[in-house]
C-alpha cells in the first residue's frame, strides 16, 4: 500500500494504546500471548495489514484470540489505529499493531508459538526479478514455518491470479500441505458465510474480479 508519507508517522504510532513495542521484545523477551496480553489464548497474525479493517473485526468477534496486525508502514498504521477508532467502543483488548518488515519477525517471536496467520492481499511483486519480495515466497514460507505451532494454518486471499498460482507452487515446492483453494470465494457459499472482507476485497471485487483464497499448514 502505497500513501503519502505522514510526517511524525513513526513517533505518532507509538502514542496509541494498541502499539506493540517491537524494540523491546526479543528471543529472551518474545512475544507471546502471555507477555503481550496476560492470557494464554491463541496467537493470530495478519502479515500486511493495510488500513486493519480485517483485524479489528475478527478480533471483535473473537473475544478469546489474541491478534497481532504486522505493517511495515509507519503511515499506514496510522490509517489502522483510525479504524480501531471506529470500532473501540466495542471495547476489546485482544489487539496490538507492530510496525515492523515480516522479513524481521523472527527476532521477535518465540519459535513454534503462532496459531494462524493470514496473508491478504499481499503486494504481488509482478516482475521476476522481485520474486522473492513476495510474501509467498521460499524465503518468507521458511520464516512461517519456524514460528508457526504444529498443525496451524496459513490463510491467504487475492485476487491476483499470477500471485495466487505462483504460491501454490511455492508452497508445494516447500512442502507445505494445501488443505483447500477456491477461485471464488465470495460464491463458495461454506467458505464465505463466515469471511470477513478487507478494505482490498471490498475494493476489487466491487470491480468483479473473482478473490482466490488458499489454506495451507508447513
Ligand atoms: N491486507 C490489507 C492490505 C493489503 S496491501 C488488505 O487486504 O486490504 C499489502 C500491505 O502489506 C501494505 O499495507 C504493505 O505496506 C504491507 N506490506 C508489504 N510488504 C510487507 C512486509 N514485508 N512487511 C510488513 N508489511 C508489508
């Protein structure tokens, strides 16, 4: 997601309640649902958040997950808190935002502890040449692998055919089982009762293009 850059961005983030201090945290501080929240519930990631529409609204509706929104942009974060903002007189506390490269994560969290992590939309990196860039990629599945529990899955939407084919060979080509794909979601009727859009599907598939989501464990 390209914006504007927001001047201050990256000091202004660390003002709001729902900023997750990566700098203090490491493989002696990790991050777990312990040390972040003060519970042991389940520790979901959303790697790319964006404007955090999909985040706020599943950690809203599931009171007994704990969600932790990744943006590499200080900007766009700031974007996000403004959704939360819509959304907190729910008054929930199972959501932080890190401001941080997904290429980083590891020094972060502890090995083996996530339980799911979504992939939406995710910048396609079109040229060959930027192929490892993408967050599909061998270099990111290896990242996913160390910090994912055994059995947890990652979920991936796009409506970027190319992307979405060039992840299932890279995810096959890592081993990883795929235990479902759609070249339609929103008319998989099963599949999209309990979908939760984020601010790109709302936006491309106004545009009808067809959303291709994907379910996969290392
Ligand atoms: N998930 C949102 C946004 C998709 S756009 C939605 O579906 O609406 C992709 C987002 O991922 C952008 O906000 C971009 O800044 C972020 N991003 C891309 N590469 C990243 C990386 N390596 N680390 C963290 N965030 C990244």
């Amino acid at each position: 997601m390209r914006l504007r850059h927001i001047k201050n961005s990256e000091n202004d983030i660390k003002t709001f309640p729902l900023y997750l201090d990566h700098q203090i945290h490491n493989t002696l501080n990790p991050i777990t649902s312990n040390n972040v929240f003060n519970n042991n519930n389940p520790l979901y990631l959303e790697l790319g958040m964006g404007k955090g529409k999909f985040i706020t609204q599943n950690a809203i509706h599931n009171p007994d997950i704990n969600y932790i929104g990744i943006e590499k942009y200080a900007t766009v974060m700031l974007y996000a808190y403004k959704t939360y903002q819509k959304y907190a007189k729910e008054n929930f506390n199972n959501l932080k935002m890190m401001c941080v490269d997904v290429k980083d994560l590891e020094q972060y969290f502890m090995p083996k502890n996530i339980d799911k992590i979504f992939l939406n939309f995710s910048d396609p990196w079109p040229k060959k040449r930027h192929e490892n860039r993408r967050l599909t990629s061998k270099f990111f599945l290896d990242i996913y692998r160390k910090l994912l529990k055994t059995n947890a899955t990652i979920e991936f939407k796009t409506d970027n055919l190319s992307l979405f084919e060039f992840s299932i060979e890279s995810l096959k080509q890592n081993n990883y089982n795929i235990l479902y794909t759609t070249y339609d979601l929103h008319n998989d009727k099963e599949a999209n009762k309990s979908n939760i859009m984020t601010e790109y599907e709302e936006k491309f598939s106004q545009l009808d293009n067809k959303i291709y989501k994907l379910i996969t464990t290392p």
